[in-house]
C-alpha cells in the first residue's frame, strides 16, 4: 500500500499464485467452509501455520508442483476434520433437545 501511494500506481499481479495459501490458512484457522464464522486471530494462527509448512518445504527443496499437492492435503485434512467436528456438534444438540423434551 506504500508503495501504491508513493507511485500513484498499483500493480494487480502480487498476489497471482497465492490463493490456495490463503485458502489453506482459513481453513487452518478453524474457518469452516461450510458456513460459519472465523476469526482474525485464528486466521493468524493459519497464516503462521501454512508459512512455516511453506518454508520447511523449500529449505528441504521441495519443488513447487509438490509443495502445492501437500497444501491440498492440509486443505483436505483440514476440511474432513471440521465436517466430523460438525457432525459431532449437530449429535450433541440433538442428543441435548432429546434429553430436555
């Protein structure tokens, strides 16, 4: 943003190749893809989470093509954690409003 203030210019293309990572650290976050809500601080923790991967994946020369398959993954794990996590939530409160009828 400084810099796009100072140049009167911005460059659209920064962030091209950037959106699984973001994808990534949402759900990371704890943000459900399913609806719901997040929030900044878990979101955080995500960003921090998936830039640690990232570099822990290049410094062991991991090529780019592979270290977006295992980005997928943490996604696919990520997503398949928070579809039981709901599906446990939904059998409490069913098992809670059969209780107190």
């Amino acid at each position: 943003m400084l810099s796009s203030s100072r140049l009167e210019a911005a460059d659209p293309n920064p962030g091209i190749g950037l959106e699984l990572q973001v994808i990534a650290s949402v759900v990371i976050g704890g943000t459900s893809l399913l609806g719901g809500r997040g929030s900044a601080i878990a979101t955080f923790v995500g960003v921090l989470i998936i830039s640690t991967l990232e570099t822990g994946l290049s410094q062991i020369g991991t090529s780019e093509p592979f270290k977006r398959i295992i980005t997928g993954l943490v996604i696919i794990v990520a997503v398949i954690l928070d579809i039981h996590r709901s599906h446990v939530q939904n059998k409490e409160a069913v098992a809670s409003d059969l209780k107190y009828s």
